[in-house]
C-alpha cells in the first residue's frame, strides 16, 4: 500500500510542479499555491485523519520540517527561475534521495543491501549524466546552489515529517503546521514581495493556481501516509519516480530533453528501483 500512495504522490507532486513553471512570477506563484494547498488540507482534514497533534516532541519535530519546508519552497522557486523544469528537478530530488540514504542508514539503522549500494551509485553517476553538455540550457552557479540548496532541504522535511508521524501526529496535522512554519519564509522575503503581488498572481491565472494548490496539498498528504508504512530511504527513492513524471511534463511545456538527460533520469530511476 506504501508503494503506491508514493508513487502516487510522486505523480502530482510532479504535475503542480510544472505548473509552477507556467507561472511568470514564481515566487509569488508558489506562496499564492501554497495558500490554496493549506485552505484544501483543512477542507479534506474530516477524511484524511482529522487534527491529531500527537506528542509535544511530535509538533517540535512538525515545526522543524516546516522550517525545511520553508527553504524547500523557496528554493524551489529560485531555482526553477534559472532552469528547465527536467534538469533542476532531476538534481533536486535526487540530490535529496543520496542524503536521506547517508542519514537514514548512518543514523536510522535503516537495512543496506548490495543491491542498495548499487542503486545509490546508480543515482550518483545519473546526477552527473543528467547534466547539460556545450550548446544546451545550463544552470549557472547559482542556479546550481539552489538546487543543491533544495535538494538539502527535500532531505530535511522528509526526514523530520516521518519522525512527527511517528510521534502520533496525524498527516494533516503534519501538514497544516509546516504550512504555518513555511508560508511565511515566502510571504516575509524581499520586503512582503509574494504578498504585494499575491493578488495580481491569482487574477492572471486563478484556475492554475488553485488547481495547483489542491494537486500541493493532497500530493503532501498521500505522501504522509505512504511515508507510515515505509522506511525514510525507501520512502524518498519511491516518491523520486516523480523525475521521470516531470521529464513527461517538461516536453509538454516545450523543454527539449537531450538523450543523455533521459539517460541519466533513467539510471536515477533505476537506482531507485534498485534500492527499494
């Protein structure tokens, strides 16, 4: 059951993505979106486990992962502002699978295989692969930090929202106070910039918007629950078939996607595969 919500998940964490690309303003988008994705989670909150916050230790380990979530959300936002939605999706969220394994086996106690070993390397050569050669859209230095920077942070929210879950707190509740952790690291920036521009966001396109904080919110849900049933490392490789899903994605938006970028999304797949 694990398996699938987080397969699951990985498909609509993919898709309200790429709908961010599609909108100009990224860092206003993605608070604008953020926002919706809080408002949903409490309409669905009857169905989906209702507010159980658990232990004390369990909302301080809530309120970390949001703080992680917080520089997830605004790095997502810098750095798909510098890069194709294929190429920085691909760093970041397999950047985060080869630090969770590191924390999650070091520190976590979490089984390592042979073939486990194999597929880290397997994701560690495709992140090289996955890159841009001459003449084709690169990241620049920056943008590249961003990426790294998220990835760091994927890792970190994952982490500290299974260990929350853990605790006793119920998946929504996970998720609403990451919400209030998060939302303002975006809405605080640059002088209350997303703030300013959050309704000029939303009249341009409110249907994207919303829609991409339903697809958020219930993407961060699903994940919550396949992530109870299983293990961190596991857990972060399964929701990383989202790469191949936003591989899918960047070619609708126009992305060209080079041969050697599929190949390395492949071997980051199948590392994963391996892994699980």
């Amino acid at each position: 059951m694990g398996t699938s919500l987080l397969i699951v998940s990985a498909f609509l964490h993919a898709l309200w993505n790429a709908l961010l690309k599609k909108i100009p303003d990224k860092t206003a988008g993605v608070f604008a979106i953020m926002l919706f994705a809080s408002i949903t989670s409490i309409l669905i909150s009857p169905i989906s486990g209702g507010f159980q916050p658990g232990t004390t230790l369990a909302l301080q380990l809530a309120f970390v992962a949001g703080a992680f979530e917080g520089g997830y959300v605004t790095g997502l936002a810098h750095t798909l502002e510098r890069a194709p939605l294929g190429l920085s999706y691909a760093i970041m969220r397999g950047g985060a699978m080869l630090i969770v394994w590191c924390i999650s086996t070091l520190y976590l106690h979490e089984s390592v295989t042979i073939l486990g070993i194999l597929g880290v390397l397997c994701v560690f050569v495709g992140l090289f692969v996955v890159q841009p050669r001459k003449n084709e859209k690169r990241l620049d230095r920056l943008g590249l930090l961003w990426a790294l920077f998220t990835a760091c942070c994927i890792a970190g929210y994952h982490i500290f929202y299974g260990a929350s879950i853990g605790e006793g707190s119920s998946q929504v509740t996970v998720f609403l106070v990451s919400m209030i952790v998060s939302i303002p690291f975006l809405g605080l920036k640059n002088n209350f910039y997303a703030i300013k521009n959050f309704k000029s966001v939303v009249k341009a396109q409110p249907s994207l918007i919303v829609f991409a904080g339903v697809l958020s919110a219930t993407s961060f849900i699903i994940f919550l629950y396949g992530l109870s049933y299983t293990a961190p490392g596991a857990a972060i490789t399964l929701r990383n078939t989202s790469v191949i899903f936003a591989q899918i994605f960047a070619l609708f938006l126009g992305e060209k996607i080079s041969w050697h970028q599929w190949l390395g999304v492949l071997m980051i797949s199948g590392g994963a595969v391996l892994i699980t």
